[in-house]
C-alpha cells in the first residue's frame, strides 16, 4: 500500500484528558486495512481484554504541544481492563497527533474517555474540540458529563471522516451530492433540524434469502421514492454478506417551527412480483451536512438579524465592543459558557456591561444568537436579565446585557467560592424572583416561552441580590392552544435535563419546572446538580434528593452553613415544592404560579418565625416581661403551628404556621 496522504489529528484542550485513539482506514475490498490503536500516556505496549494490542501514543504526537501523562486515581468496575483506561494524556493547550493514511480512504475514528481523577485535575473542568484535517468531529465536548449519562464510567465517541464520496440525491433521478466536501455529523434521532441536507445510511444483510427477486422493496425518505427495486441478495451478491447505500435530502423548513420529522418508510415491491412481499433494514445512520465554508453557521447571521423589527435594540459597532472590553482582555474575563466568554466592560463613558461573545469555533453560534436576540429584545421584566444590544461584524457575534455584580446564583452556593454563603432568608429570595421571571415566561409574554435551560449559572445576580433569569439561546416558543407540546430536538443541560422530556422529545413549560426543582435541592444542598466525584447513588442531586426525603434522612442534604436559622415548616414547605417539581410524568408536577406561591408562602414563614425570635431575644436582653400584645401574638403564632396539617398543595399566603420556639 502506497501512503500518499497525512491526516493531521487536531485537539483543542482546556485541562483535559484522552485515554486512547482508534484510527481505522478502509480503501476497497481489494486493499487491506491499516490501523492505529493507541494507549494515551502510557510508556509501553499494553493488551485489552478482547486480546487487542495497543501502542503508546508518543511518537504519533506533536511535540510543539503542552501535555502529560498521568495515571487514574480510582478504577470503575465497570472498565473491561485496565488497557487504554487506567492512564491518559493531559492536555493543557492546543495540540495533534499525525497519521499516515492510503489517499481516498474512509477513515473511522473512535475516541476513548474515562473521566476520573487525574493528578488532581477535576474533569468537569474539562472541555474540548477535536478536528480531523478540514473537518470538526467535537464541538466544546465534556466526556465528564456525558458519561454521566450513561451506566459505565467510561465514555467512547466513534466519528467518521470523509464518510463517503457520493450519495443519491432524494427526489431527482441520476443526480448525486458531493458528501466529500461536507462535514458530517452523525444523527441518531428522525427529529431533525431544518435547512440541512442530511444522508441517510441504510445497512442491509440478507440471512435467510440465497437468490433474488425473493425479497425486493422500495425505500422512501420523507414521501420521496429513494429507491425502487431493492434486492439485498441483488446489490451483495451472496447470503451473508453486508451492503450499505446512501441517500441524500434537503430537509427545508416549512412549518416554521424550526425543527422536522425526517421520515423513513419501505414498502414491497409488487411490480417484480417477488416470493415475499417484506422489506430488510438492518441498521441506519443520519449525516447531517454543513459546507466546510459555512461550518460554523454565521454565513447566514446577518440574513435572520436583518428581519427583526428596528429599535428593538442597539446595534454595536466591533470597533466600540472591543473598546469596551479593552479588545477582548483575558483580564476582563468574568465567565465561560458554551456560547463562549463573558467580559465585563464599560460603554458610554461608564456604563458597566457584560459582553458574551460567540467563540469561533462554537457549533452553537449563529442560532443561539438569533434566539436571544429575538426572545430578549421582546421582552422586559424585573427578573429578566435585559439585553442592551449586539454586534454582528466581521464574522464576530457578540451580546450586550447589563452587568450583574454578583454574578452567578451558582457562585455563591458551592465549596471553593470565596463569596460567603447566602442565608436563607437570601436564598428564599433570589428563587422567588428567579420563579417570577418564569412564570412571566409561562403565562405573561405574548406566547409561552420555554426557557429549556433553567439552572444556577443561568440566574443573575445585580448588586441588590434581585435574581434575574438569563441565557435564551436555547428558548422556544410553547405549544398552541390546540397543542399540547412541542416536538423537539432534546437540547439543554445535563443534571437539569427533564426525564420526560429526554424519553419523548415533547417540550412542555413543564420540562423548565423539573429543572427549577433541580436548582431549588441545589440551594437548600450547596452541590452540583452532578458531581461525579461522589458515590453513584449520590452523582445525580435530583435522584439523591428524592432518595433522602423518601427515606426520612431530609437532615443530610441541608446546607451545612444554614443549619441553626430555618425555621423548620419553611424549610419543609421549600422542599415539598422541589420534589413535586421533579415528578416523573409532567402532569403531576405545579405550575410556575404555584411554584412562586408556594416559596413565597415558605418565605413568610421564615420572617414569622424570625419575628418571634426577635422578640424573644429582646425580651431577654432588657430582662422584662413580654406585654400582653406580644405574648398573645406567639401564643397565636404557636397556636397556629400546633393546630395546622402540613399541606401539600399551593397555601393561601395569609395562612401562616411556624415552629414554635
């Protein structure tokens, strides 16, 4: 075999760990295969427990990069060996690996994670892009949180490069398209985007059939015939052996709801009049192309911006964002997120800001940013973060909102964080303004919008502690009156994901009340929604949550620093709420209102019970008899708490029950 081509491996790292890499390289049947199978940071040879030798990476890697090599602190049972995943490679900026590969050859890349510990670098600090030649394979991938989902530690992504060379163009006879030069990504869902072409990859294997015109069938993607007459035996030749075809279809958007169903059907074929009328479908895969000039989508940013009404919001020059923000200072840096960096700046000759700007080679891009825009510059509510303006120049995709000086709810609640800790009364506080901004969201816009990524990092803090709920990108508009969802493309984060949600792919405002049960655990707990440092019974806060309060150990999940100030009827209330927010069907779980009723009605009682304490204390201190009006009022507030039954459903404010004290 003649190596005439090099594939150059590219790795964009921040802090972040690979275990092993798989490279497999397919010319035809006539040729033979050539492959690399490489052990990430280890220094000799090893063999896994399917008998596969695997080679250290080191002399595939370039030297010019910043990495290190590193052991795993713990062992999952749930590895099959300890070769590739018990040691890695630590990367710490950009870096490749370079292979010689047959010039027109497929290639099958498989990446290999386990997200342990290493040499006490925390992976979920660890976020990543990774390229092949021309062609991006990961966006701003975490293999932490991925794996979380799954029920091993351990985590593999397999991708193809330069999948195929052709494939049959949908609905027009003897046309084809060129997938060579197209990144692909593969799919596993028929909900699809619009506004893509996508191949569609059936794989066929006859066992049982030995001649043809036995089992013949027409293929049609989305009511267009793909393919008439197709004989498996016809196409392979012999029983036993696999085949595979690839159809093209442009997928437009007709509904303007944004995201389609890709349908697949077979049907017999009785024209040829075959022995059985059935059809064969061993497996399927989706591509979804992108042009490599328009990987990133900002082609078409300027075209969807320039349909929004005028004066909705202000319109920034690159020039003046970049004066802001002392052209894009790391020094200015005051958050990262999956759009990209956040920059505290200054307009206007004093006007704090915070800018987000797109990272360049964020796949979320264009369409996060139209989003936002078009959800924020519509709406105005106290507990809305408000959105100044953006720029759109030069390829460069930025956000102006007004700056929060607290920052992050998130910041503020979990170990590491210089920020004290936030009382109670505090935390009462900032979730009944985070709720009031979803319930606006709910039922006050013009149409229902669905925030679909309701967690702590995405609520605001201002200088006076006033919540307010941000980041859209990801928004959509709710069902119609006649609708009882939306079906969509599964989209948000790990650990905040509604359950149903994932299962279904129906989006309800509902999806966004299982999330901010889910934020709620997480201010009464002070951890992450996942923390996979834990055992994993307790990885998940949603799952351990439940667990607790079922089991009667409610103690155990409370906030160390707020044990000693609840009052014990506000806390139940408070977590009662949660939990009902996290019911497995959606139609069990309360609205947004009742979510806001219910914490304001849990905050009222920590003031009542508050009040009572102050009185008692006072009374102490100048060593005086209470007055008959402040000793009827404990005795009445007393009386309350002794009389009142624990209500699980939505409480009258002007109902009020305490502890006694």
């Amino acid at each position: 075999m003649i190596f005439k081509t090099h594939v150059l491996f590219c790795l964009l790292f921040i802090s972040t760990t690979l275990n092993s890499i798989v490279v497999l390289c397919k010319t035809s049947p006539s040729e033979s295969e050539s492959s690399y199978i490489l052990t990430c940071g280890d220094s000799s040879p090893g063999t896994d427990s399917d008998g596969r030798k695997w080679e250290p990476d080191s002399k595939y890697i370039n030297p010019s990069g910043n990495s290190l090599t590193a052991a795993a602190k713990n062992q999952d049972p749930s590895l099959p060996s300890t070769t590739p995943y018990m040691t890695a490679r630590v990367f710490t900026s950009q870096s490749s690996y370079k292979f010689s590969v047959p010039a027109n050859s497929r290639l099958w890349i498989r990446l290999h994670f386990y997200p342990s510990t290493y040499s006490s670098l925390n992976p979920n600090h660890s976020y990543f892009s990774v390229s092949a030649n021309t062609f991006t394979l990961l966006k701003n991938f975490s293999a932490s949180i991925t794996a979380l989902g799954l029920t091993t530690g351990l985590y593999h992504q397999a991708i193809f490069s330069d999948a195929t060379r052709t494939a049959t163009l949908v609905g027009f006879t003897s046309q084809s398209i060129d997938v060579a030069g197209s990144a692909l990504r593969t799919m596993y869902r028929l909900k699809v985007d619009s506004n893509f072409t996508y191949v569609v990859r059936f794989h066929f294997c006859e066992y049982q059939e030995r001649k043809v015109n036995l089992r013949v069938f027409d293929i049609f993607v989305n009511n267009q015939t793909a393919q008439e007459g197709a004989d498996v035996i016809g196409w392979s030749g012999a029983q036993g052996v696999p085949v595979y075809k690839d159809y093209a279809i442009r997928v437009n958007d007709k509904s303007g709801g944004g995201d389609q169903e890709l349908w697949i059907a077979l049907h017999p074929t009785v024209s040829t009049k075959p022995e059985y009328y059935d059809a064969i479908l061993n497996g399927m895969e989706i591509f979804k192309l992108r042009r490599k000039s328009t990987v990133s989508g900002k082609a078409s940013a300027s075209s969807q911006l320039s349909s929004l009404p005028q004066g909705l919001c202000r319109h920034f020059s690159l020039i003046e964002t970049k004066q802001a923000t002392k052209n894009f200072s790391e020094s200015q840096v005051i958050g990262v997120g999956g759009f990209g960096k956040v920059f505290r700046g200054v307009i206007d000759q004093g006007t704090e800001v915070a800018i987000k700007r797109s990272n360049p080679s964020s796949q979320q891009g264009v369409n996060e940013f139209v989003t936002e825009i078009e959800m924020l510059s519509k709406l105005r509510h106290k507990h809305l973060v408000s959105l100044i303006g953006f720029c759109e120049e030069d390829g460069e995709m930025a956000l102006v909102y007004d700056y929060m000086a607290n920052g992050t709810l998130r910041e503020h609640l979990h170990k590491g964080n210089e920020n004290p800790a936030l009382t109670w009364k505090q935390r009462l506080e900032i979730c009944i303004g985070a709720a009031r901004g979803l319930h606006y969201l709910h039922t006050g816009a013009r149409h229902t919008i669905i925030h679909r990524d309701v967690k702590t990092t995405n609520i605001l803090l201002d200088s006076k502690w006033v919540a307010k709920v941000s980041d859209f990108g990801l928004s959509k508009t709710g069902p119609l009156l006649d609708q009882t969802h939306v079906s969509t493309v599964v989209k948000g984060s790990f650990g905040y994901l509604d359950p149903e949600y994932y299962r279904r792919q129906q989006l309800t405002e509902k999806s966004d009340v299982y999330s901010f049960g889910v934020v709620l655990f997480e201010v009464s707990c002070a951890r992450p929604a996942l923390d996979p440092c834990l055992p994993k019974e307790q990885v998940s806060l949603a799952e351990w949550a439940v667990h607790c309060l079922k089991e009667g150990l409610l103690e155990d999940t409370i906030d160390p620093h707020l044990k000693g100030q609840i009052d014990t009827q506000s806390f139940y209330k408070f977590v009662d709420t949660a939990e009902k927010c996290l019911a497995d069907n959606g139609l069990s779980r309360p609205s947004m209102g009742d979510v806001l009723w219910n914490l304001e009605y849990a905050l009222q009682l920590q003031e009542k019970s508050a009040k009572v304490d102050l009185i008692a204390e006072e009374s102490k201190i100048v060593d005086m008899p209470v007055t008959g009006e402040e000793s009827r009022e404990i005795e009445e507030v007393v009386d309350q708490n002794n009389n009142a039954k624990f209500s699980h459903e939505p409480v009258h404010p002007a109902v009020v029950r305490v502890k006694p004290h």
